[in-house]
C-alpha cells in the first residue's frame, strides 16, 4: 500500500464481520493486521444513505430505457442526454 501512497489510519480504519449469529459465534477475531497496522473490529456500522440522495426512489424515478442500459459507457452517454432535454430544453 505505501507504494500506492495509501495509508491506513490507525484512529478510523475497522473492519466489520458479517454473518448470522451463529456463524460470528464460531469466531474468536477482534483485530486483524495489515501490513504493520492492528485493525479493530467494529461492533456496528452505519448507513450513510440514511440522512440523504434517497438512491432507490432516484434510480425508479430515471426512464426504462435509461435503468436498461447494458455498459457505464451507455448510461452515461444516456443520463447526459436525459438531463439535458429536461432541464435545458424546458427553459
């Protein structure tokens, strides 16, 4: 990673185990070490699409056509065009 200029750092790197309660119960792992650093476990994690850009209602809200898209070249190049017909051509 210092090759790549990425740090890790040691006050807000965790990591999060996943799983039913009786799959973590078979685990005994409250730190795990990259390179030269000790990461903790977290006990919780939080949903950062709580507070805001409301993703699902955003994405149902776009044309068939558009969510239909079959490459990130294609949706790009469709998003442009949606947005600018419905925010340029309506002034």
């Amino acid at each position: 990673m210092i090759q790549d200029r990425l740090m890790i750092n040691d006050d807000k790197t965790e990591f999060l185990l996943l799983g039913t309660r009786q799959q973590l119960d078979k685990l005994d792992l409250r730190s795990i070490t990259v390179g030269n650093n000790r990461i903790s476990r977290s006990p919780c994690v939080k949903n950062l699409l709580s507070r805001c850009l409301q993703a699902p209602k955003l994405w149902n809200g776009l044309p068939v056509e558009l969510r239909q898209a079959t490459s990130p070249s294609s949706f790009k190049s469709r998003l442009k065009t949606y947005l600018f017909k419905k925010y340029f051509y309506s002034l």
